[in-house]
C-alpha cells in the first residue's frame, strides 16, 4: 500500500510542482489550496502533509499546531515549507517534522519524506 500524501499550497505552480514530484516517487497524492480544511476534523487523514506557511486567510504555522496539538491528527508528519529561511525556526517551535526551503530541490523532497515514511 502507496502512503498518502496531502500537499497543501496556495500557488498552484508549486502545488503542480510538488505533486508530480511526488506521485513519480510513487505516492498517492491529494491536493488542496485552502488550508481551513485542516481545520475540521472530518478530513481524511494522510499519512503526510506538506504544508505551506503562507495561505491565503490562514497561517500554516497555525494549521500545523493545531494538528500536532489534537490527539487524532498529532502522529501525522508535516513538513513545512516556505520561501523565506528564517520560517524554519518557527516551523520546528510549531512543531512541524521538518521544514523545506522554497524554490526547494527535487532530490531533497523525495529524501526528506522518504525518511519521514520510513
């Protein structure tokens, strides 16, 4: 069984980008652009997120704490991504699994989540 990836990004260049990405490395993807559907807690549970910081009328770091911090969503892996560097801090005090630099490199996606699944 392929595990499931949600990749949740407002820029659907970048959404395109990662998702085929990922489904070349042989994942089942499902994408999003609005982050409030994290918020409710009827959403089906991937086994990652990938989770941009900078949605349109919701903050990542947000969406990522509340999950971490509810008892059915808190074993979910996120990775946080971001086009400005210093987010990484913020992501790991948000409590997100790991955090990729945007433009980001295709090599280090596929490593990073490989390693998270592992």
């Amino acid at each position: 069984m392929s595990k499931r990836i949600l990749i949740v990004e407002d820029d659907t260049a970048v959404l395109d980008g990662f998702s085929l990405i990922l489904r070349k490395a042989g994942y089942e993807v499902s994408v999003s652009t609005d982050g409030n559907q994290l918020l409710n807690p009827t959403f089906d549970l991937p086994d990652l997120i990938i989770l941009d910081k900078q949605l349109s009328g919701v903050d990542g770091l947000d969406i990522c704490r509340h999950l971490k911090n509810k008892a059915e969503t808190s074993h979910i892996f996120i990775v946080m991504t971001s086009a400005t560097p210093h987010v990484a801090r913020l992501a790991a005090a948000a409590l997100a699994d790991a955090f990729i630099e945007k433009p980001f490199n295709n090599v280090y996606l596929v490593e990073n989540v490989k390693k998270l699944l592992s």
